[in-house]
C-alpha cells in the first residue's frame, strides 16, 4: 500500500513490540501470570500495556474527525450528518454517563441501564469495526493485484473471529467470574449467564472450526492460484491478523490488547498516508490539510498532546468517578465507526483513486 517498511513495520506488524513485551516480562518474572481474569493484580509494565492501548484507541477515533470537518467538500456530502449526529450522540451518551450524580432510585437505575448498554454495544461494534477495517485494507491489496473475492475474503477474518471467541470461551470459562468482576461494573449482568459459558462454547467450537477451515482453504487455493511476487505483501499482511487471532491461545489478554493496538496504529499510519496522498497536491484548496501534511510530525504530536492532556483531565480525582472519560470515549467511538462509513467508502471516485495508488506522494 505504501513501501516495504511501512506495511511491515507500521502497518502488518506493528503489534509486535506489545507482544514481545509481554512475553519477556512472562520468562524473568517468576510465577507471573497475568491475564483477562486477573488483570486487575498485573504488574506495572502489563498494566501500562494496557493503558498504552486504551490511549493510542482514542487517539485514532479523532483523526476521522478531522476528514469530516477538515475538508469542505467531505463536510457538504453529508452535512446533516457532521451537524447533528455530534448532538445527539452526546444529548444519549453524556447524561447517562453521570448517573452517579443521581442518589439511588429509578432514575439513577434507568441511567445506568441505557449506560450499561452504551457501553457494552460500543465494546461489540468497536470488534465489528477493527475486523472490517481489516477487512478493508485485504481488499485494497486484492484490488491493486485484481484477483480475490470479497465475499471470501470478507469471511476469512470473521470466520478466524467466531473460531476465537468459541476458542476463548472454551478456555476460559472455568474462570469467568473472575473475568467478569475485574472488568468494568457495566459489564456485570453477565453474572446471570456465566454458568452456560461452557456447554455453548462446546456446541460452538466444532462448528467454528469447520467455517474457519472451509473459508481459509477457499481463500488459500485463490492464492495459490494466482501467486505471484506482488502476492507477497497481501499474503504478509494475512498472515499478521493469523497471528494476532492465534495470540488469543496465549492469553485472551494480550490477545485483546493486540488486536486493539494493531487497529488503531494501523488506523493512524493509514490516514495519515492518505491524507499526505490526496491533499499534497490541493494543499492550497484546503488549508487544514496543507498545514498537516506539510507538517505531519508537528500535527500528530500536537493531537497526541491535546488527547493525553484530555485524558488527564478526566482522571482527576473529583471528575472521574462520575464517569466522563468513558463517556468521551463512547462519544468519540460512536462518532468514529459512523464518519469512518463515509469517509471510506470505494463507490467515491476520489477515495478509490487514492486507496488503490496509497503511496506518498
């Protein structure tokens, strides 16, 4: 899409420096086991894994603002859309985020009802997202090669999905509970449903891994068929969700944290090779633009800042236990998976010119 050492190291493989880190502190530390159900007890350097991925996710969700109101000719495509789905996405989120403002009652238990679903509704559609956005970028080498089918490869990585998450169930359903009490309170209904986490992931694991089989067969004999040295980088960069998938075996933390890190780096490295391609040359005609991509180093790290100073403001003690930070990171979230439906969209004969000739300009 860009160059040898952009797809490999910024794009396909970024993830691994996560995954590395993780697995050197499990071969020095002695008796160390950190994982999904006793995350809470992890030693600092897991931790901060953890919290470097939670901050590098909502840093990327703010870049598709900036395509949606940076460029006037974005904006005016769907301009109902950038004026009132900020509006009323905040008028749902916000005030249910604040529940803990109101003393126990129906009120406060009607709040953090619709709260408890934002959230978790926000968790599923962000895998849903990370996996198309996957997706996406397979089809922008299959597009460049002009082999591939999309239905296929569609499910390839949703068949490896469904196979991880009967996998995971599977494995981890001795320790549900302690997995459920150290996430997040929101997530907590699920008590009422843990003890039939074994019987199904049974029922679902022979099943998943037929589809998983049957779909990666029919995508290898494609490949097979039609492999060339230009195949290379497509075949690289499915061998890298492989093997983020295949890190759930090791622990459905660092499973997690990988897929999260990979899809937000790679979000951002994308973009940002966009918006240098399409605008480099009608830089004057936008000056958002012009002013980013002749200054991309400058312009990421002032929006690094102004999100860690955001953050840091929300953590303070008398902000955060009302909730706010997840309340901005389901608010930008939402905003995100929408604009991004646009944004991307092959049908506009400007974003498949770029998307099929991604390189710097």
């Amino acid at each position: 899409m860009h160059s040898p050492f952009v797809d490999l190291a910024l794009i396909d493989f970024c993830w691994l420096p996560i995954y590395l880190a993780y697995t050197a502190l499990a071969l020095t530390q002695s008796g160390f086991a950190c994982d999904a159900y006793n995350q809470r007890s992890c030693p600092s350097a897991i931790a901060a894994l953890i919290v470097l991925t939670l901050f590098i996710n909502r840093l990327h969700r703010h870049y598709s603002l900036g395509f949606a109101y940076g460029d006037a000719v974005e904006f005016n495509r769907h301009r109902k859309t950038y004026i009132w789905a900020p509006i009323i996405t905040f008028i749902l989120v916000v005030p249910c985020a604040l529940y803990r403002a109101f003393d126990p009652g129906t009120t406060r238990s009607l709040l953090f009802g619709a709260y408890a679903f934002m959230t978790s509704l926000s968790g599923v559609w962000q895998v849903y997202h990370t996996i198309m956005q996957k997706y996406g970028f397979l089809r922008i080498y299959s597009a460049k090669l002009r082999y591939g089918s999309a239905r296929i490869e569609k499910q390839l990585f949703f068949s490896w999905l469904v196979l991880v998450i009967a996998g995971s169930a599977f494995k981890y359903s001795g320790q549900s509970v302690q997995i459920i009490l150290s996430g997040p309170p929101e997530i907590r209904f699920l008590l009422h449903y843990h003890q039939y986490l074994r019987g199904l992931s049974v029922a679902l694991l022979a099943p998943a891994l037929l589809y998983a089989g049957i779909v990666t067969i029919a995508w290898g004999r494609t490949e097979i068929r039609c492999f060339s040295h230009a195949s290379i980088p497509k075949l690289l960069f499915a061998l890298s969700v492989a093997l983020i998938m295949a890190s759930f075996l090791h622990s459905l933390l660092i499973g997690v944290l990988l897929l999260g890190f990979s899809h937000a780096f790679e979000y951002t490295v994308f973009v940002n090779v966009f918006a240098v391609r399409k605008y480099k040359a009608a830089a004057r005609k936008v000056w958002f633009f012009n002013l980013w991509v002749n200054n991309v180093v400058l312009g990421n790290a002032v929006l690094v800042g102004l999100v860690y100073v955001l953050t840091l403001f929300f953590k303070q003690p008398q902000i955060r236990p009302w909730g706010v930070l997840v309340a901005y990171a389901v608010f930008t979230s939402t905003l995100h998976f929408l604009y991004d439906s646009f944004l991307w969209k092959v049908s506009k004969p400007d974003v498949r010119s770029v998307l099929l000739e991604l390189r710097s300009a």
